[in-house]
C-alpha cells in the first residue's frame, strides 16, 4: 500500500506541476491575441535592402516603429511580427496605423476617418 500511495502523490505532484506550467504560459501566450493598436497616422518611408529580413510590428506597441522590438512579447499580445525579405533594394512606405490590408506596406488605410479619429495606442 505505501508504494501505492507514493506513485499516486507522485502522479498528483507531476499533474499540478503541468497545471502551474500551462497556466503560465497561458499568461504569455494566450489564446485570443490582443488587437493591433495604432502607433502612427502616417506612413514611415524608408528604404528596404535587396537580401535583408525585417521584422514589421504587427501589434502597434514597439518604440522602434515601424519594426518590432519585443513589445509583444513582454505585453503578452500574442501576436507575433511579420517576417519578411526585401526582394530588392526600393523605397517603401510601412504602415504604421497596422489596418492596412497589404502588410507590411501602406495602402493609404491610414486616411480613413476611422483611423483619424482614433486615438494612439488604441485599438480600431
């Protein structure tokens, strides 16, 4: 009976164990992610470089806009950068009101009332 009762106590701890696991990473990665928030109204031109990967801000909240510095993460968005690589070396325009429908690139969403009315770093 007592090796019973130890493999059973064992088998509680482990499951408790994966309970405090997953609650945890529930906390940093939900399930529902948060919606984008607008960090700019305008557009950030700047010149991409033929060959180069970029990380563009999908959730609105980094500081180095328009690409991600984490901010995501640490918030506990649950959203995660687009990754990309510039096929050639041009000038773009990245959104940064993040409601364009071509990510990473502006659409010129940014005009819209919606977008204008709305307050920085908020939701749409």
């Amino acid at each position: 009976m007592g090796e019973v009762g130890a493999l059973l106590r064992r088998a509680a701890w482990n499951l408790n164990q994966r309970r405090d696991i997953s609650s945890w990473l529930a906390k940093w990665f939900p399930k529902t992610p948060a919606k984008s928030v607008v960090a700019l109204k305008t557009p950030i031109k700047l010149e991409l470089v033929a060959g180069k990967t970029y990380r563009w801000c999908v959730c609105g909240r980094s500081k180095k806009q328009p690409f991600c510095d984490g901010s995501h993460f640490f918030q506990r968005t649950g959203l995660s950068p687009l990754k990309f690589k510039a096929q050639e070396t041009r000038m773009v325009a990245l959104c940064t009101c993040k409601a364009t429908q071509k990510p990473p690139y502006c659409d010129g969403t940014h005009r819209s009332e919606r977008v204008q009315q709305a307050e920085l770093g908020s939701p749409l």
